[in-house]
C-alpha cells in the first residue's frame, strides 16, 4: 500500500530541488556579471618609455613622448609578423584606426622585430595586408619597460593612453572580446580626456 503522503512529498523534494538549482543559477551568473564588469588596473609604465627613440618604418626616428598626448587618444600595439595572434587583430586596429580617426584617435603598431634585419620584410607585410596605421620598431628596453615585473612578455600587446598621454588601459595577449573592449577604453580616453 502506497503512502498518501508520498506524491506531496516528492512534489516538496522537486520544489526544493528547483529552487536551489534556480538559485545557484542565478548567483553563478551575478558573479560572471560581476567579474566581466571588474576592470584590473592597466599595466603600470616605466616613465623612463617616453625619452625612447622609436624608429618608424619610413626610417624616421621619434621620441615615444612625441607619439602620446598631443591632445589625441592613441593606442599603441606590440605586435610582430610571425606572430599568429597579432595578425588576427590586425583587421580590428584597422577598423579601429579607420573608425576612430576622425575622433582623434590614432593607432601605432610597434614590431619587436629587428628594424635592421626585418624592415623591408614588416614593410612588405605592411603593404600586403593593407595596414592603415603608423608602424614603427620597439626596442627590447622598450618592450621591457611596458612589461615592469614580467620579463617574459606575451603579444599582442596594447595599451590606450588619453589625449594628455596617461594610461588608460591595457590589454595583454589575444582577446577574443578584443574590439569591443578596446572600443570601450578609447570611448573612455575620449570622453574623460
């Protein structure tokens, strides 16, 4: 003989059951929310980057403090030819440097490689892929004073400094959410610079 009882209490133990998945449910996606909402802190930069000489593709030398500032928010991107990644965002800081131009935003890629053994090799990737920013060669003292405690290094790498040359934000190695986060910093740099 069943138990009357048993239906209702098997309709109490679903209930129960459906709740807490609900619940838990609900706060796992609250933390997720959270954690993408959480903005870390850019990546500290050595003051000494900005008395650097960058030598551009055209040959022409600069001081990295000239390429920052200068009422312009810019982006700067470490990047190199044999790097896969770096060649996945290049169609977005394309787009980037054409939709965002006429703001005031400019988009510089800075290679790592050798600008005496590999010049005519970027210049020729740089022709072939139809890049529509400024490129230049990052020196390794360079790179290593964007990178502060980790000497390793990943690239991609990019960083976004305001009109009046702070940091605003950075992003290191391949994102797939790269655009529109990199479109949120410069939308930032834009409107509280």
């Amino acid at each position: 003989m069943q138990d009357p009882d048993r239906p209702l209490i098997h309709a109490s133990l679903y209930l129960l059951l459906l709740i807490l998945a609900t619940s838990l449910t609900i706060s796992c996606a609250n933390r997720r929310l959270a954690e993408r909402d959480k903005r870390a802190a850019p990546t500290p930069v050595d003051s000494k980057v900005k008395d650097l000489s960058v030598r551009m593709l055209d040959g022409a030398e600069t001081k990295f403090n000239d390429l920052v500032g200068n009422n312009k928010v810019v982006l700067i991107n470490f990047w190199a030819t044999w790097c896969q990644p770096c060649r996945v965002e290049i169609p977005e800081l394309i787009a980037l440097q054409r939709d965002f131009k006429e703001k005031g935003v400019e988009v510089i890629g800075l290679t790592l490689e050798d600008p005496e053994l590999m010049q005519e090799k970027v210049k020729q990737f740089v022709e072939k892929v139809n890049i529509n920013y400024k490129i230049g060669f990052s020196s390794d003292e360079m790179f290593m004073l964007f990178n502060g405690d980790d000497p390793g290094g990943v690239i991609p790498q990019t960083f976004i400094f305001d009109r009046s040359g702070e940091l605003v934000d950075s992003f290191k190695g391949f994102r797939r959410d790269f655009r529109n986060r990199v479109e949120g910093a410069i939308n930032h740099a834009l409107n509280n610079s």
